[in-house]
C-alpha cells in the first residue's frame, strides 16, 4: 500500500471529495441477477447508495420512484441499449453518469453500447472516480444523460 503522504495532493484530494459524495449520491445498477454477487460487494464496501434492477422496465419504473445520480449498465443484460434510453437520471448533482460494465461473457456486446464501458471489477471504483472527475473544472461525467 502507498504511503499516504507521498500520494499526489490533488488525486487524494479528488479521491476523498468522492468519497463524501458517494454517500450522497444514489446509484442504480441495471444488470443480470448472476452478476450481481461479483459487483454488489465493492458498491456496498464503498459506501455507494444503490438500488438494483434487472430490465429496462424496471429502471425506468425505479427512475420514476426514486432520484439517481449514477447508472452502471451491464452490457450483458438483454437489450442494454432498452436500459439506457429508460433511464431518466435527475439526483441532486449537476452532472449525471452513465457507466456500462463488462464481464468476461460480454465484451463482444459491449462494443455497441453508447455509454463508457469498464470491466465489472472496477465498476464500483469507476463511480468513484466519475464523481471526482464531475465535481472539477473543465472535467465531465462519463455520459451525460438528462
């Protein structure tokens, strides 16, 4: 582990701002029940507010209920492109972010997924660095959706 220290100010800066703004930030993830046991640790050990769904239907039924700041997309679910045009993002920050996520099985559908992809074992962490990244000038969220 690095010395704390010798950390670059403005990355430990940003990295702990994200950190405070993943506990007021709320999360929803789309994705296959299958892959949900590999990704749901990291988001909870991170402290991410989330809320799981499992359809397009579902999302935007939750986005109706409930304000989400982010959405993680697993590129594998069936009809992801569905997902993303379900999703009505209107949480508490200025910019709003999308995130589709990969596993192993689903590299090949990713390609035509409109969103920024990231392997499913930094997806949590990707939301991290997304709220750190939004939050500085000159810097925008992965993709903006309204």
């Amino acid at each position: 582990m690095a010395d704390i220290g010798s950390a670059d100010p403005e990355r430990l800066a940003d990295t702990l701002g994200a950190a405070l703004l993943a506990g007021r930030t709320s999360v929803l993830v789309a994705g296959r029940s299958t892959v949900r046991a590999r990704l749901e640790p990291a988001l909870v050990r991170l402290g991410l507010d989330h809320e799981w769904v499992t359809s397009g239907a579902a999302a935007a039924q939750a986005c109706e209920g409930r304000r989400f700041e982010v959405a993680l997309v697993d590129a594998g679910i069936r009809d992801p492109e569905a997902v993303l045009h379900a999703l009505d993002l209107r949480g508490r920050r200025t910019g709003h972010a999308v995130l589709a996520f990969t596993t192993d099985e689903t590299d090949a559908p990713a390609r035509a997924i409109a969103a920024k992809t990231v392997p499913i074992d930094e997806a949590a962490a990707a939301v991290l660095r997304t709220l750190s990244q939004a939050g500085r000038p000159g810097r925008a969220a992965a993709s903006t959706r309204l």
